[in-house]
C-alpha cells in the first residue's frame, strides 16, 4: 500500500512537502510529510538528505510547495512554490533586522 501511495504521488497537481525531527529510541530520525489533495503520506527516516525523498519527487511534475530546505530544490521537474507561511516569516525576520 505504501508503494502504491509513493506512486500516486508522482500524478499529483501539487505537493505540499516538509520533514521534521522525529526522536527515536534516542536516535535523531526524520518524518517526512506529503500532503495533497487527497491524502498525507508519512515517511520516516534516518536522514535529512535528498535520497530519504529521492525515490518518490523524482520524476514529480506537479508544483512542489515547501519550505526553504535546499534539498528541494533538487527536484526541479515541475514548478516550485514556497510555502506562504515560511516566507512571511522570513520577511518578518529581515524587517525586524534593519
């Protein structure tokens, strides 16, 4: 079922994407999240690189929404969108900077 849920991701308009920190039996693990239209799609990981993601985003030709994370830039076959959120955050940030 998984697999399958890693594929129909692929056909998707849009993706909503981010990965947090996920403690694990003292370990430092990852939950990435992929959100659409229809369902969420939970990963777990030991890594915060592009490979934990790799298998599923490429070849995605949707718009990718996510955060300022570098490790989506990587997958460049469709659009990309910030999250709104995120950025207005990091607008506040530089107002408040100067």
């Amino acid at each position: 079922m998984h697999e399958q849920l890693e594929e129909l991701v692929k056909t998707q308009a849009f993706l909503h994407v981010d990965e947090t920190s996920l403690p694990m039996k003292g370990d430092n693990w990852r939950l990435w999240v992929v959100c659409c239209a229809n369902f969420v799609l939970y990963i777990q990981s030991t890594s915060r690189e592009q490979e934990s993601v790799k298998h599923f985003l490429e070849g995605f030709e949707g718009t990718l929404i996510s955060d300022f994370f570098r490790v989506y830039d990587k997958f460049k076959d469709g659009e990309q969108q910030k999250c709104l959120g995120h950025l207005l955050s990091a607008i506040i940030e530089l107002i408040m900077m100067n």
